[in-house]
C-alpha cells in the first residue's frame, strides 16, 4: 500500500533512509511535514500476513516540487523487499500526485554505478539530461534523468 508519510513514520524511515548511499541530512525530517511530497510503501500485502506489521514503512519517495518540475530526492527500499515493484508503485503515485499540483516535468540525479536503479528509471521514461562532475561526496559524478509528466 502506498500512502502520505506522517511524523510518527519518522523513526522507521530513518532506518530505511539508512540504505540510501548519500541521504541528504535533515530533508526527511522537514519534508514529512511539508511541503515537499514524501509517501511510504507500508508491508500491507505482504505474504507474512502478520496483521501488526502491514502499517509499517519498508520504503519511501521524497519529491521536492518546483512549480512545473520536481525533483526526486531520495528513494529507498529496504533490500528485503526490493524486487517488489515498490519503487515502481511509489513513482507512480508521486508522478499522478505532482500532476496534480501542475507539475510537467521530474527530474533525478542518479549514480552511474547503480544499476538496478537506472534501469527502472529508464523503463518509466527519464532520459539523460546531463551530468554533473564531483556531485557526491566521493567525488563521484551524477548521470541527471528526467521525463515529462
């Protein structure tokens, strides 16, 4: 199930956050109250049926929106429920979200060694815009994608 995040998610977000190469510092935390866009993927659905356990957060999308762009800032999965098709889902219902709210255009930056990653980008239609050198902190440059909404 995919849903807004609210502020009592923010300690199981955190370490989920934890898997993300590079999160950003202090974005999640003012982010889940606004006004950037953060929704979760909960364990409702899983195949464990354990009933406690569906409202839990096992990933999330931060979008930072722009006017007629947004940006997506950070997206993480927790590694057992990767394959799922979460990331998918919650790029989906942010793109739907962002329509919403008069945005045309998402863009995304993108280590170049993150192959899984790239090739769900490229299979929902972002295109190389660009690179950026020495864009993180290992001096590693990022590969910019975008696409239309």
């Amino acid at each position: 199930m995919i849903r807004d995040a609210r502020p009592d998610d923010l300690p199981r977000l955190r370490r989920v956050r934890e898997w993300l190469p590079e999160p950003t510092p202090q974005l999640l935390e003012y982010a889940v109250d606004g006004p950037p866009l953060v929704l979760v993927s909960t364990a409702a659905g899983d195949a464990s049926g354990n009933a406690s356990a569906a409202d839990v957060p096992v990933g999330y999308v931060l979008v930072v929106p722009g006017g007629e762009a947004a940006y997506v800032a950070e997206l993480a999965v927790e590694p057992a429920h990767r394959r799922e098709g979460r990331a998918r889902r919650l790029l989906a219902t942010a793109f739907d979200s962002l329509r919403d709210r008069g945005c045309s255009r998402v863009t995304l930056a993108v280590r170049p060694d993150a192959g899984p990653a790239r090739a769900l980008y490229d299979s929902l239609g972002f295109v190389e815009r660009g690179r950026e050198a020495d864009y993180y902190a290992d001096g590693t440059d990022a590969i910019l994608l975008g696409r239309d909404l």
